[in-house]
C-alpha cells in the first residue's frame, strides 16, 4: 500500500513537472491506427470503474516520448478529479483532486 502511494505521488510529481503538449483528434486516431495507444474507451472503462462519476474531460497529451491520456472526472461529493493513465497501456500513473 505504501509502495502505491509513493508511486502514485512520484507519477503525480513527474505529470505536474513535465510539459505535456495537447494532441488534436487526428493524431490520436493515427496512433491508434498504428497502435501506439490504446482505445480511449477502454482508459475510460478502467476510469469509471475506478472513480465512477460523470465525465468531464478528455485529453490525449504527450510528453517527451511517453503519452498520456488526462481525464477529468466528477465523483463523490462534487469532488473533481485528474486522472492521468499511460495511452500505451492503460495503466493509472496518477490520481489527483482537483485544487
């Protein structure tokens, strides 16, 4: 559990510290094509069974040579949170509420 948390906070430290350029529709549909990353659908699948709330925002962002997927969600509470997943593969690098 510790070990998660310092995780989540290091990946959490790394998105707020890198410059992430905003990716337009047509990129994404092209690494998608070429499958570099995966399916929106499927990170926001894994995102709303991990925060379930009403879906705010989407972005397909890169940064230096990774991409992310920034989602912005609304859950519990009226609580809006970050979510940041690795578009290669899904994988939940950061979670944060919204300040």
């Amino acid at each position: 559990m510790r070990r998660d948390l310092l995780a989540a906070a290091a990946a959490a430290a790394w998105v707020a510290a890198t410059q992430a350029a905003d990716l337009g529709s047509e990129a994404a549909r092209r690494l998608r094509a070429a499958g570099v990353i995966v399916p929106l659908a499927a990170v926001v699948s894994k995102a709303q069974r991990a925060y379930p709330g009403r879906l705010l925002e989407v972005e397909l962002e890169r940064s230096g040579t990774r991409y992310l997927y920034k989602l912005e969600v609304v859950g519990a509470g009226g609580i809006v949170w970050e979510l940041y997943y690795d578009a290669r593969d899904a994988t939940l690098l950061a979670a944060e509420p919204e300040r």
